[in-house]
C-alpha cells in the first residue's frame, strides 16, 4: 500500500468544523494491534474533539501543510516531517486544527488496547469501549452522571 493513493471517505453526520476526510490502515494491511488513520483536513477543521485516551497511546506525523496542536500546555504549529506523541492519560491531551489555508494531510498512529476510555474535557464527557466498534456496551457519558458503586444493587 502507498500511503499517497488510498482513497479517503467522509462521515455525512459530521458537524461543521469536523468534516474531515480519513481512512483507517489497519484493517486494509489486516494489524490488530497497531492503528493508523490518515486524515485530510480543510481550512477550518478538525479530526476530532480536544481529548485524551486510556488505555492508548497515539502519535501524530504530519505529511502536508501546517496543523494547530491544542495540548495541555497551550498550542503548537506543526509542518511536514513532524512528529508528536500523545502519551497515555490526561498529559496526553489534544486537537488537530487546521488553521491555515492550504489543506493539511497528516496521519496518526495508536496503540488498539482494548477496552479503553477517552475523556473529553470540554464537554466534560467520558467515552469506554470495551472492543473493537464497542458493540453493545460502548458507553459515552457526561461525568455528572456518575452513580455509587451501590446503587440498583441493594434495597
């Protein structure tokens, strides 16, 4: 596979500021532990929301154009041929903006540790997903929505 031909798709619901295009070479090189996404992104946009993961670890290698790196300690620009790594826990907090004008291409590796959490701090949201699509017990929920280990367990 080279990295420059695959052809990207896009999600239809993704909201304005979101709309990237992406595809996950994982599964077209058939890994299962390692992860890797390419993603284009347009003036404007971003991959995802600011968070940070557990269970993972996820690297950034920028290809094309000049991408804002939100993190815990403020932002930084990157350009083709950098590189950063997102460790495990809050530390490893993030966004990839595109700022700029010119389109960025950049692709971002991770670990495939399942199950695995994501928190997002601005939303103040938690994500768990306990395999791989998350099946029917991936869970994603506001922390004020936290319960007692207790609760519905006793009369």
């Amino acid at each position: 596979m080279n990295i420059h031909d695959v052809e990207l798709s896009r999600d239809d619901d993704d909201p304005k500021g979101y709309e990237a295009g992406y595809v996950r070479l994982g599964p077209l090189l058939g890994s299962e532990r390692l992860g890797a996404t390419i993603y284009e992104l347009e003036q404007g946009n971003s991959n995802c929301p600011y968070h940070y993961e557990y269970g993972n670890e996820e690297w950034l290698l920028v290809l094309a154009g000049k991408v804002t790196v939100r993190h815990p300690g403020g932002e930084t620009e990157l350009g083709p041929g950098d590189l950063a790594c997102f460790p495990n826990g809050p530390d490893g907090a993030h966004k990839l903006t595109n700022k700029g004008a010119e389109t960025v291409r950049l692709v971002v590796f991770s670990t495939k540790n399942d199950p695995s959490m994501a928190v997002y701090p601005d939303s103040d949201k938690i994500g768990a997903w306990p395999q791989p699509g998350g099946g029917d017990d991936k869970l994603m929920v506001r922390r004020e929505s936290n319960v007692d280990y207790w609760d519905r367990e006793v009369d």
